[in-house]
C-alpha cells in the first residue's frame, strides 16, 4: 500500500477505472497534477497496466482473505 502522497493503485474507484484512460491517456486530470502519459504510453501499454493493476487487487484481497482465515 502506499503511505505516502501517491494512491495506492490497486484501490481505485469503479469511477476512476472506467475513465482510466481519459486520465491517463488523455490527460482529464491535468489541472490536478496527472499529466497525459499519451506520448509516452499506448492504448496497449495502459491495458497491461489496468490488467497488471487488476491482477495486484485480486492477489491482495486473496492475501487478505487468507490473513483473516488465519487469525480465526
């Protein structure tokens, strides 16, 4: 988890993952800080990435499934 100014992305909003790549591609969120990664980051890469950030949340409610099986 992130402890410090930057989010934590694998706990993004349903909001936030449905406009994903107007934020990140499109720059939506510039006038708070999140430039547009566009010239950088192509619609396949920011795929990878919702599918890497995907798998990070599954594999960390699992954890924490298995964290709260064990302490009963």
């Amino acid at each position: 988890m992130s402890g410090g100014v930057l989010p934590d992305l694998r706990e993004l909003s349903d909001e936030v993952n449905r406009n994903f790549e107007a934020i990140v591609l499109g720059g939506a969120r510039a006038k708070q800080g999140m430039p547009s990664f566009a010239k950088r980051l192509s619609p396949a890469d920011l795929a990878a990435i919702q599918a890497y950030l995907a798998e990070q949340r599954a594999a960390e409610r699992a954890g924490g499934a298995e964290d709260g099986a064990s302490k009963n």
